[in-house]
C-alpha cells in the first residue's frame, strides 16, 4: 500500500518516486498545494476505493496519513 500511495503521489506532484516517502509532509513538498491535495485525495480514493471524509481531509499532512483511510 505504502509503495502504491507513494506512485500516486509521485505522479500528481510531477515528481521521481525515489525522492518521496511515505513519511513525506506538504510542508516538504512544494508542489502540495491545495489543489494538489484535493488531486491526491481524489486518486487514492479512486485506486483503492475508498471514500475519506470531507471533514478529514484537512487533518492529512504526510502520505503516511492516507493509511488509515485505505488499509480499511
């Protein structure tokens, strides 16, 4: 799961996988702006099919955050 949030994230930051973790913040990356945040949401949502609740989604600050959400 880790490796696959970690590919999602990769390809809507336009960023090489290898640079990111699963420990890796918006605080770090500086293309997670507001409207990437909303397009990682979306994908993984998407890809693992699940559904992460409105009211939730401002309390994700590291792809680590996204486990809860997917390994349900």
């Amino acid at each position: 799961m880790e490796d696959k949030i970690i590919e999602i994230a990769a390809s809507i930051f336009e960023m090489d996988p290898r640079r990111l973790s699963i420990e890796s913040s918006r605080d770090e990356i500086e293309k997670w702006d507001s409207l990437a945040h909303v397009m990682l949401i979306a994908e993984i949502e998407e890809q693992f099919g699940v559904s992460i609740p409105f009211e939730e989604t401002g309390n994700i600050h590291q792809l680590k955050d996204f486990l809860r959400y997917v390994g349900k």
